[in-house]
C-alpha cells in the first residue's frame, strides 16, 4: 500500500515508527518527491512525501494539488498493480457544522474541489471534481474515528466563493491535497481513501494559520497515534473489507 | 522541443497543420494525456494535451493545474535531455490595463499563481511561484508579439482575493495552467515559455465565460496563425537565441 503525506514534518514519525528506508532512486532525481518503503506485519508499505521546495528557493513544503497528484501519478505509474490501496494522511480544518473539534480523526468518504469555479457546461462538474472514497465503514468503527467529505483548494484560508463551494461540496473537513491524490487514484482505478486529523475549525472565528500553526503540533501527534492503527487494521484485507 | 496544449481543441489544428502522429504508448494507458510527434524543418516536436476527462464523466478538455503539471512532469520524465524547450500555448484572459486587446498574442516574460493563498513565512511565495520564462526578446520582435506575466488559477472567473493577486502579480494575461506548467520544467531546468491568446478581458465588464465562449474561436484562428510562426522562428535556435 501507498500512504501519501505531503509534509515532511507530518510523515518522518510514522516513517519512523515503521522502520521505513529512503529509495533512492524511486522517483527521477528531478522530482522532489521522497519514497520511504518497507514491510510491517507482512505489508508492503511505501510512504511517500512532496519533498522540500526547491524551484522557488523557499524550502518549504511542496504543499498543494500540483505536486501532490503529479507524485501520486509518479507513483502508481512506477508500482503499478503492485499498489491495492492509497492511503492519503495530513491535517486538516474541520467544519463545527458538522461536528469536527480539533484533533479529530476523519476518514473521507469523498473529495471535491472548491477552488475551480469554471461556469460552462460541462466543466463545472469536471472543476467541483467529486470522487468518492473507498468505504471504510469497518474501519472507522475499528479506531473510533469521524467519517465525512474532504474539500480541497489551494489556499489555506477560504474566502466567500469558497464557503459556497466548500458548502455545497458537504465539506466536513477541508485540505490542500485529497482531491488531487483522488484524481490520480482514479485514472488508476486505485482504492484509495484519507485519514485527516483537524488541527484547526473552518467556520470558526479564529483565522486557519493561526489556529493550525498552534494546533500543528497536537494533530501531528494525533495524526501519529492513528495512522499505525489504520495500518494495522487495513494490512492484509481487500478495499471491500475496510 | 515539447507544446503543452491544454485543450484538444486548441491544439489539433496545430497538430494536422504539421502532421503530427498520435504516439500510442507514450503516456501509461491510465493516463488521459495525449502526445503527437513528428518532424518540421529538422526539429523534433512533441505535442502534449492534457486529454479529455474520463475521472467526472464530463468529456470535458482537462483543464486546470493538476493534469498541466503532472502531464508535463511525465513528458520531461520520459524525454529527458531530449527536451530543449517547452513552449506552453492555448488561450488566455488579458488586462486592457496592460495593453492587452482581444486577439493579440502574448509571450509569456514569467508566470504564477494567484488562487493559492498560504499566509504562513515561506508557504507565501512558494504559493505565489513565481517562476521567469526564458527571454524571448528576438522572437516577440519577429512575430510582433507583446510580452507579458501570465497569472493561474484554476477557476475561469476571479474573485476580489484574485484580483488582487493577479494586480500583485503584476499580470499582463491570466490562465489556468502556465504556473504549473513552469513549475514542472523548472524542476527539469528546461527552458519554456507561454504563447498566450486573448480570448477575452479580465479587467472588463463583462463575465469571462461569456466573452471566453465567443471569441475562442477567433482566438483560436489567431493562435493557429501564430504557432507555426514561432515554431519557424524557434527551429534549430538555442533558447540563448529567442
């Protein structure tokens, strides 16, 4: 299985904990994206990660849609049928509407765009770019965790033509990648689905960098305190038993 | 040399005027992307279209920064060092601020983005992406072109936060995949620029979409007519020439 996680921050723990290694030459030495693989409880496990920024000299994350789906892509393109699930892991806002409190964990049952408003025929649909997630009702139940539609932009904060799409898109988390790792996933025919811990509300009164910058650190550990049990529960079953 | 055309549309003419052959296994099968190659006064061209969206069901051209970028990551991917330039052509908006007027072709001076707003130290400009174009100061000379910054975004329409970026941009045309499009050949440090027609006035009165749906056709007889002149002009020149 692949678990896809665009910060670095967030996946060297998890990357850690399983005792993953860097493959060196997973990716073309062009790409900033990282792989980490190796086995766990007789699963094949490759994490892999958007790297550091290094076109626009800022270090920073390779956060977003761009290089999230052009990794993914990369990715399923190299492994092929080899890859039975994407598992796409990070934090996220969270809707208080729909019940999310900071360091929650949700899977999603779906991905959509909020950010592509293209009205003409056709393309508004292709620009909302809803795909449905695996389902994983077993496993929600198995770790306790939240269920819901994942948002996705390119903007950490939202503006008014984002609330109406993330509203109309049922959001009940919100991030920066899932719909573009979604997108990848489908031309592969790839199960794949998202576990997001909040680390900050969405239709809250505090803006998102603030509350996600203070929150970052305990979702990090939420996140970290999840994932190994998802692996555990998904490791050795089919998509149709999640 | 590589032509990033989003749409299939756009790109056909072009494709049929220098009789370009479908290359079948070009892209992984999974892929919607869609390569012609052939020869023209000793160059080697391969032009790449994002394809038709088979993900939504819409049919619809893949528009939009995620197919752009993971298309032309691929293409570089397999290419290699066999890729000279990337010249990303298709339509675009225009600011009459900037001088731009329905119809006129644009060579792109550097594109970015501005539908992704990060308020966080460094995620700022790396949202931004700010990447330059290759000096074609020759070219635009010889097939009277004007030059310009080309801003992305993923939507059609814009909203007050992208007006203000498109402004900080100092955006001359506006369009949906040069950002992405740069930001792949970056990585590869291959040098490319944007031939951009106007289809329609980003800083008029009137809704993109209409105006967009108009004039596409004009547009796209006006970058028929200038396709084949840069790529006479391009032909056996270093990019150290344009």
């Amino acid at each position: 299985m692949v678990v896809a996680i665009a910060m670095e921050a967030e996946a060297m723990p998890f990357v850690e904990h399983l005792g993953l290694k860097l493959e060196e030459n997973f990716f073309p030495n062009q790409a900033p994206f990282l792989a980490y693989s190796g086995s766990h409880n007789e699963c094949q496990i490759t994490v892999v990660t958007n790297g550091k920024d290094t076109v626009f000299g800022t270090g920073v994350d390779n956060v977003g849609t761009v290089p999230a789906s052009t990794a993914t892509f990369m990715t399923l393109s190299k492994m092929g049928k080899d890859v039975d699930l994407v598992i796409n892991a990070g934090t996220c806002g969270g809707f208080k509407a729909k019940g999310a409190e900071i360091g929650d964990v949700f899977l999603t049952t779906a991905s959509a765009n909020h950010d592509r408003r293209i009205g003409i025929p056709g393309f508004v649909e292709y620009g909302v770019g809803m795909i449905q997630s695996t389902n994983t009702e077993n496993l929600a139940a198995a770790i306790n965790a939240k269920h819901g539609i994942c948002t996705t932009s390119n903007s950490l904060d939202h503006n008014e033509d984002d609330d109406k799409l993330m509203l109309s898109n049922d959001a009940s988390v919100k991030d920066m990648e899932a719909a573009a790792i979604a997108w990848s996933c489908k031309l592969f025919d790839t199960p794949h689905f998202g576990v997001k811990v909040v680390t900050d509300i969405v239709d809250g009164d505090r803006p998102s960098h603030e509350e996600f910058l203070e929150n970052l650190g305990s979702a990090a550990k939420s996140l970290q305190a999840a994932l190994p049990k998802v692996i555990d529960e998904v490791c050795g079953k089919g998509h149709v038993e999640l």
